[in-house]
C-alpha cells in the first residue's frame, strides 16, 4: 500500500499541489487545503478518493495555525480506517499530545512549519 503525505504548508524540494514519488502520494500547500475542506465536509473530489483507497497510512503535518482544523481532518482519516501519523512541531505540544493519546496516533516530532520533516519522511517512505 501506498502512504499519504497531507500538509497546508509547503514541503521542501516539492511544488504545492498533488504529486507522488514512489509509494509515496503528497498534498502540500493550499491546494491540499482545498482537498481537506471538501474531505471535513463530506464533499471529497474523486481523485482525492481514489488515492485514499489505494493507502494504508496517513503522515499529517498538525499545522499550530490550523489545528483544529487538522484535527477534524485527521479524525476524519481514522473514520476512514487509516492509520494516522501526526507530523508535529513542539508549539501546543501538551495538546497535540492529548489528541494523539486519545486517538491512537503515533507522532513524529518535526521543526516549526514540518517542510524538511515531512519532505524526509517522503523520503524515507517512497520507496
């Protein structure tokens, strides 16, 4: 199965938008926030769909100016029956700690804004 890269910031060495490499799909910038509007709200875009059924996980950057809207989207995942990975700075760690805890969601520590976290993880994951 294929993993899935979401992020409303950019990533480092990616253009925003829907791209894969490898066993990897990537949603990065506003355009990956667009997809999520419509996923939270019952409105998903066919292709964003598609790539869901084709991955078995799901790498979330928890954007701090976004979380609340981060975390309906990655509940939304678990009701999808993903396994979400939180991608995460350390600013509102004690809540974002609560979330993952409460939900089952394994965390992976990253700098404020999770470009070079995310873009590594992709590539730890492409292949």
């Amino acid at each position: 199965m294929k993993k899935l890269f979401i992020s409303v910031n950019e990533i480092v060495h990616m253009r925003p938008g829907r791209e894969e490499r490898g066993n990897a799909i990537v949603y990065s910038g506003d355009p990956a926030f667009e997809q999520l509007e419509s996923f939270c709200a019952d409105r998903p875009q066919a292709g964003f769909l598609s790539d869901l059924s084709l991955v078995d996980e799901v790498y979330f950057y928890a954007a701090t100016s976004a979380l609340q809207f981060c975390k309906r989207a990655m509940l939304k995942f678990l009701e999808h029956e993903k396994k979400v990975i939180m991608v995460a700075c350390d600013c509102y760690q004690d809540e974002k700690d609560k979330f993952a805890e409460k939900n089952g969601i394994k965390q992976v520590w990253s700098e404020c804004g999770g470009q070079q976290t995310m873009s590594d993880q992709i590539s730890l994951h492409a292949k």
